[in-house]
C-alpha cells in the first residue's frame, strides 16, 4: 500500500495500492493540514502531523483507532516524521532541532540534537523494514521487472501487478509491453 496526505479542498490521509488504485480515504474530518506522514510497517499504524491544528495523530491502516499523540503550542512547527520503536522523531522548523517524542503517551519529548535547515528526518535500521517476500515484480528470467517492459507496479496483494510504460510510450494489448 502507498499512504499520502493531502490538503487541498478536503484535508485527509488516504491509502492506495502502489498501482493507484482502490484509493480509500482514511481520514477526512478533524484534520486541516496534514503535512508528515510515518508508518508503523509492524502493528499497522498511521501516523501525522497536522500543522495547523498543531497535533499528532495516529489511526490504524482502516482508519480505525484513532487519537491524539500530541497537541499544542510545543510542537507548533513540525516538519518530517519517522516512528522507531517507542518514539517518533520530527524537525522542529522553528528551533531547528530534531525532537524524539513517546508515540504512546506524548509526554516524554527530548530535544536531540540542533541542525539548519532540516526539513525531513528517516530512520535507517534493518528492524524497521518488515523482510520482503517474492512478489510480482520481482526480475524475471530475461530480466524484466514482473515481466514488464518498462515500469512494474505491485497492485492489490503482492501476487498481482499493473505493467505501466514511461512518458512516451503506451502499454501494448499484452498488458506488459510498451510501444
């Protein structure tokens, strides 16, 4: 699945499959601008920032069990989100610091280190990463993508995948050749 936010007319989280489709909203009220988004690839959590209503929420990947990490002037101007283990790190844009706050309980927040100009934070550990198992874009024997000539795309379970072909070119009546 591919999670986003946007804020255009209607704020909201939504989820998709990596194809684009079967987009599903999962959250669309109580929410303003929603601009950082982090999973938990684990026990299957969303997580946000919204910036204008200066909280941080958490919802399940059905848009279930939803609440508040969160909220107030502290965390006025977050930008970037990440989740690992028990905490959440962002960038605070005001002060330019990275804070580390419990993702349980929102009160033991730490103020990590100072950087200029960061906008954007990621964790990079091997136990953040669920292990992949064989899917359907995996290189095939000829050593194409799923076997698509240009652009694989996993779709709704990662036995199945849509062939897409670069700007340019459109996918030919096989579903996996672009001309």
């Amino acid at each position: 699945k591919l999670f986003f936010t946007d804020y255009g007319n209607t704020a909201k989280v939504e989820r998709c499959d990596m194809d684009g489709m079967n987009r599903t909203w999962i959250v669309d009220s109580k929410i303003e601008q929603p601009t950082a988004l982090a999973l938990d690839l684990i026990n299957k959590y969303v997580y946000w920032v919204d910036m204008y209503l200066d909280s941080v929420e958490v919802v399940d990947y059905q848009g279930r069990k939803r609440h508040t990490i969160i909220k107030g002037r502290q965390i006025r101007h977050l930008c970037g989100l990440a989740v690992f283990e028990n905490y959440l790190y962002t960038v605070d844009s005001d002060n330019l610091s990275i804070l580390r706050i419990n993702r349980y309980n929102g009160t033991d927040i730490q103020s990590l280190a100072r950087l200029d100009n960061a906008k954007e934070i990621h964790v990079y550990q091997k136990r953040s990463q669920t292990p992949v198992r064989s899917h359907a874009c995996e290189v095939d024997p000829y050593g194409m993508p799923g076997g698509c000539s240009h652009i694989c795309l996993l779709s709704s379970n990662y036995k199945a995948r849509t062939c897409r072909c670069r700007t340019g070119f459109i996918l030919g009546s096989d579903g996996r050749s672009c001309k």
